[in-house]
C-alpha cells in the first residue's frame, strides 16, 4: 500500500511539473496567437 502510495503522489508530481512548464510555455506566446487560442476556446464551449 505504501508503494501505491509514493507511486501516486510521484505520479501528481510529474503533472505538476508538467502543467507549470505547459504554463510558462504558454505565457511566452505571441498575444496573436494567445487570442487565436482563446477564440477556439470559446467556440468548443
């Protein structure tokens, strides 16, 4: 049980990581395609 345990939590980790770096990838973008982005966000909803 233990091992699932660290599993899971190394599991959420790798996410975090992956979601900050997603972000910050995110962020350097051009504002055009920024908008672009949030155009096609709007239109899925």
């Amino acid at each position: 049980m233990l091992g699932f345990k660290k599993r899971l939590n190394f599991q959420l980790t790798m996410l975090k990581s992956w979601v900050i770096i997603l972000h910050l990838r995110f962020l350097r973008m051009p504002e055009k395609l920024h908008e672009k982005l949030n155009e096609l966000v709007i239109e899925e909803s």
